[in-house]
C-alpha cells in the first residue's frame, strides 16, 4: 500500500551583511526558519517571512507574522541552529589541497631561508 509523504519544501537563502545562512522548511503549513546567528533583528525577521509569503515560498498565511511574538506565530518559527550547515566534498578536498600546498610552500622557503643563512657565514 503506498503512503503518501506531506509535502515537504526546504529554501536556503544567505544575509550577506549579517554573514547568516538561513534554511527555510515548509511542511504543512507549519514553517520553520533556522538561521545560523542570532544576529537577524525582530523586524528584519518580519520583514523576511512577509517576503516568503509574497513569493509563495510559504503559505499566504504566514504573511501576517507577528513582532508581538516573533518566536512561534500562526505557524512560524524562527530558531538558531547549526546542525543543517555541511560542507561539500568537493570544497573539503579543495581545502585540504590548498592547506597542504601552503604547508610545503612554507617548508621550503624555511628551509631555503636556512640553507641562505647557513652559506652565507
């Protein structure tokens, strides 16, 4: 028999001048915005979730997001967690390369700068 799943959208969306990831889930109607910092004030948060409304990435319902209880209101809520933010592969392996070049690079010059002192006496 098969079930069917809730419909289920997530949207990430990055506040450059605040340097805060935001990850947006909607399921249901119930909406959920995890930032990264707590750093996103009361009416920037209101200002944002009125946007999604707008945009149809969230329910229209949404739209009326309260600052009288911006934590929990008509289905939003808006907390401070981490746990989503991974790295790709890709960019892990491109700083591991980077780190371990930069590592010999500063081998060698110590090493040349030694050898300069060394022949120089």
């Amino acid at each position: 028999m098969p079930t069917s799943s809730p419909d289920y959208h997530r949207f990430e969306f990055y506040f450059s001048d605040l340097d805060t990831l935001v990850q947006v889930e909607e399921s249901d109607g119930a909406v959920v915005v995890r930032a990264t910092k707590d750093n996103v004030s009361e009416r920037r948060k209101h200002r944002f979730i009125h946007e999604l409304a707008a945009e149809g990435f969230i329910p229209d319902s949404c739209r009326w997001f309260s600052l009288a209880s911006p934590e929990s209101f008509r289905g939003v809520r808006w907390v401070v967690d981490t746990s989503w933010v991974k790295l790709s592969e890709v960019v892990t392996i491109r700083v591991r390369r980077f780190v371990l070049r930069l590592f010999l690079s500063a081998i060698l010059l110590l090493l040349a700068i030694a050898a300069a002192l060394i022949l120089h006496r």
